[in-house]
C-alpha cells in the first residue's frame, strides 16, 4: 500500500512539473527583427518576413525595423516583386505580419536617402524612426534577430 501512495504520489509531481513547464513554453516572447538586407538578396529578405510571420502565428509579438535597402521592401512594386528562394513572397509574408498585429518602424534616415515618402507608407502599420527608436525597440524585446 505504502509503494502504491509513493508511486501515485511521485506520478501526481510529474505531471504537476510537466504542465508547469508547458506554460511556461506557451508565454508569448517579443521579438524585434532587424532588417538591413533589400532587395538585392530576395532570399534573405523574404526569409526575415517568413521569420516575423511565423512567431507572430505562433502568438508572439513583432516589430521589425527596417534600415538601408531594406526600407525600400514597404514600396509596393519591391513589395509584390520579391521572392525568395524557399522563403517565399515576401508580399505573403507581410500580409499575414499586418493581419497578426506586426508593426513596421523605417528608419527615416535611410528612408530619406532613397527617397521614400509618408506616401509610400499610407496604409501600411508603419513609421519613419530615428537610431533611439531602434535601441528602444532592442533593450524592451525579449529576442533580437538581424538579417
């Protein structure tokens, strides 16, 4: 009787132990994902949006900050044309990160340097940002990915 009570008492601690761990798997983390590559590497660049999809369908949240070239990928010709290889459309990608929530900062730096304008954003869940938005974004998220 006694190895009987040990036993259930030693599966009861199991179980207890591994719903504990399953939620703390289940708690949605914060991501910011760092974007320097444009157009030039389609793979890449479509791999960083199939990257943010991804983590917000799995219930996380994301804000991706664009700089350099990758600024130009919110354009909406750059948007519909990129494709990557295995990584898909990028213009797929950035429908769902919309639909799940995912904001979109642009550094207005290098926005201004390729001449993007407000008008290239108009509709979309971004913002021009200063380099302090960035490290902002970088020191309040749980994960920092660069591509």
């Amino acid at each position: 009787m006694k190895s009987i009570f040990l036993t259930v008492l030693c599966i009861l601690n199991l179980t207890f132990m591994n719903t504990t761990q399953s939620q703390e798997t289940k708690k949605a983390t914060s991501f910011l994902i760092h974007v320097t590559t444009g157009q030039d590497n389609p793979t890449k660049a479509a791999l960083s949006f199939l990257v943010a999809k991804t983590a917000l369908e799995e219930g996380h949240t994301v804000n991706l900050f664009l700089a350099g070239d990758a600024v130009l990928l919110l354009k909406d010709d750059i948007l519909n044309a990129v494709t990557g290889i295995g990584t898909g459309k990028l213009s797929d990608h950035y429908k769902v990160i919309v639909e799940k929530g995912g904001k979109f900062y642009l550094s207005g730096n290098s926005s201004k340097a390729r001449n993007l304008t407000e008008a290239d954003l108009t509709g979309k869940p971004a913002s021009f940002a200063l380099p302090n938005v960035l490290v902002k974004l970088a020191t309040e998220a749980d994960k920092v990915i660069t591509y």
